[in-house]
C-alpha cells in the first residue's frame, strides 16, 4: 500500500476533529472570556491537545498566531518570540502548544511578549500556567470511534482495547501502530 | 457556480524531471476573485509530518469572474515522484482562486518512468556463511 493511501497516514488522522465529552467548542470560548482570554488546554500525549487547538483556531475571530514548541531543537523561548508580530494587539490569538517545554524564564519571556495579545490559548501536558479551559482525555471507545472513521474494517479487525492499554491513551502512538500494520499489508 | 480547471497540454500526466508543463488555467467564478493563482508544488504524504514545497507560481491579478491564462512551467530535476514505506511524494498543479480558496488539483508523475518511482525495503541481510566439518553436517538432535 501506498503511504499516501494508507488510512492512517498523517494527514488522514490529522483531518479528524476533535470530539468534546460534555462541553463543547462554544463552552471552551466562554470560559476563554471568563478568564480574561487567557488559558489552557491540558493532556497527556496523544490526547488531542493539537487537535483542540486546530478547532480553536477555526472559531476564533481575527489574526491567529500559531507556535509549536517540541522537544527537538524548537523547545526555545525564541521560537515562539520570533513568530509573533511586532504589533501584537487586542485583534490577535496566540496559540502555544507545547508549553511545557518552556523553563520559568522562558514561559516569564512568552508571557510577557503576548501580553498584549488579545487571548492566549496554550496547550500543556500539565495544568498550572494558565487557568485550565479543558482537560483533553482520551478512552477505548473514543479510539474506536475514530479508527472506525477512518477505516471501519480495522475497527472490526483490531483488538482495540488492547492496543489503547498496549500505548497507555496515547492515541498518534495507536494510529502508527495501525499504520504500520496496514503498510505491511 | 464555481468553476476551475487546469487542461494540460496533449492531456499529459507524466514528465522527466526538467521537462516543461505546458497547459491553461481555465476559470468561472460567481465573483470577481482578488487573483488567481496556479502552483506547481510537490508534497509528501504517509507516516510523518507532511512536507510542501511550492517550486513555480503564476498569479493573474484582478482576474476577473471569468478567463483563462496559458502557462508553461519548468520542472526541476528532482525530487521524483515516489512511494516508499514511510512516505509518497507527488507532484502537483493546483489553481486557486483568492481569497476565497477554491481550488482545482491535478496529480503529475515526475519520473524517468511513466509511474512513480517505488522504494521496497531492503529485508534481512543475508546471514554469513557458516562452515562446517566432518560429521556435525546433518546432525539430528535424535542422535544425541
């Protein structure tokens, strides 16, 4: 099979959006206000943090500034710094994911440069910096619900529960075993 | 309704790296777009992080709701269009209409073949060869 045809390629599981348990979007955005647009979206790997913020984005008005920090080389301050626009207003978002991965210093120089920014959504693996909007979890039937998504005959080919437990909810590391499987053929 | 196309010289699908892409960009819009675009641009698809690089464009400012435009645009020599285990890369032109977005998509093969290029893995090396002597050849366990 072809990498691009593989229904867990990247782009594919990328494409799912993210599922709310209870709240939904609107919710997440009212919270957002209630704290001054500032907050967090917080999980563990896997769990959809990058996913939240992809559906944040598309409800969010005006300009949104996106920032990725990971634990390869772009885990800097400078990272985020050098994104952001010189003026940054009220109309801005800024959206932060990793931000675990700042030191006290470098979270104090992020803070400080959005201060101006109008919200600042970032998504951590702890709660803590900012006041925490939602808590991103993942479950077995929630797993299901996507493979089956993306390819029903999968969801009746897989022992699910066992690959869920097998990755402890980390759901990208379920889907790449799954895409594994299906490039073996 | 909105209507883009890319009609591609002699219906071509397939090109050497380096070849020349020769086609028009056709449009019928409801509204006068801000511009037209055409990009020749490959991408990765598969395991990992998608990859894009956009190679040549052509952008028709104030483009009007309705026209077309001939274009012609050269390839590089590489990358090849190819399917591995972790990643495809393809090839591709795509006409859009701003700001709205719309778009038109046509998958090329950029290869010295009509196909892309795949890549099969290498398997197991070979194990060394092993040398026996004497007796030990053909030694069944139930001899013991």
């Amino acid at each position: 099979m072809r990498p691009a045809d593989n229904p867990f390629a990247s782009h594919r599981v990328d494409s799912l959006s993210y599922r709310f348990i209870g709240p939904d979007v609107g919710d997440l955005l009212d919270a957002l206000a209630r704290h001054g647009g500032r907050g967090a979206v917080v999980g563990r790997h896997g769990s959809g943090k990058t996913t939240l913020l992809d559906t944040l984005e598309q409800h969010l008005g005006g300009a949104v500034v996106r920032a990725r920090l990971d634990t390869g080389t772009a885990r800097r301050a400078d990272h985020v710094l050098h994104r952001l626009p010189a003026a940054l207003g009220p109309g801005h978002a800024v959206l932060l994911d990793g931000a675990e991965q700042l030191g006290w210093w470098g979270w104090r120089q992020v803070s400080r440069a959005t201060a101006t920014a109008g919200r600042l959504v970032i998504a951590s693996h702890r709660p803590g910096r900012l006041p925490t909007l939602h808590q991103c979890r993942t479950s077995p039937t929630l797993l299901a619900e996507l493979v089956r998504e993306l390819d029903p005959a999968t969801a009746d080919a897989v022992d699910l529960d066992d690959l869920f437990r097998r990755h402890r909810g980390n759901l990208r590391l379920c889907f790449r075993e799954l895409y594994d499987l299906h490039s073996r053929g | 309704m909105n209507d883009l196309r890319i009609d591609l010289d002699g219906d071509r699908r397939w090109y050497l790296p380096g070849d020349t892409v020769t086609g028009r960009a056709v449009w019928r819009l409801d509204a006068d777009p801000e511009a037209v675009e055409l990009r020749l641009f490959w991408h990765t698809r598969g395991k990992g992080t998608e990859d894009v690089e956009v190679v040549d464009q052509v952008r028709t400012e104030a483009a009007g709701a309705a026209g077309e435009r001939a274009f012609a645009l050269r390839l590089p020599l590489g990358p090849y269009s190819f399917s591995g285990t972790l990643i495809t890369l393809s090839w591709a032109l795509e006409l859009v209409a701003l700001p709205g977005g719309e778009l038109e998509r046509v998958e090329l093969v950029v290869a010295p073949t009509p196909v892309e290029v795949r890549l099969t893995s290498l398997g197991r090396q070979p194990r060394s060869h092993s040398v026996s002597f004497g007796p030990k050849a053909g030694f069944d366990r139930s001899d013991r």
